[in-house]
C-alpha cells in the first residue's frame, strides 16, 4: 500500500497542525540556519509531542513547497 504524503508549510499551518492532529504528522522539516523564536517553538512543540524534527536546507523546503513561502518549515 503507497503511503499518502502531504505536507504543510508555513510556521502558522504547521502550529496548527501540531495543536489539532499531531498523530497525523510524521516529521518536522525546519531550515537549516534560521533562528526566528517561531521556528523554535515549532520545533519545542514537536518535540515535545514526541515528534522526529529534521533540520534540512532551506532549498529543501523550497522544492517540497514547489516555491510556496513555507517560513522555514
């Protein structure tokens, strides 16, 4: 069976995301370098649902996010 992936971009829907069905999400993905406290809390809050958080380069999120702005994550 092919697993479904979907992704959510941008530190608001991420948060989002965490707060309403964090059983839902398999990883994190944050860039590399960036330190606005936002990103921080994303990656706090993740953690602390137990959640595998990844930091990446930022041209990684780029081509997952097919040139969205994802704020880092």
């Amino acid at each position: 069976m092919d697993e479904e992936r979907n992704f959510f971009f941008g530190i608001n829907p991420v948060l989002e995301k965490l707060r309403a069905s964090p059983r839902e999400i398999s990883e994190v993905l944050i860039a590399k370098g960036l330190s606005a406290p936002a990103l921080r809390g994303v990656d706090v809050q993740a953690r602390r649902l137990g959640l595998r958080v990844k930091y990446v380069p930022a041209q990684t999120l780029d081509r997952l996010s097919r040139g969205e702005r994802h704020q880092g994550v």
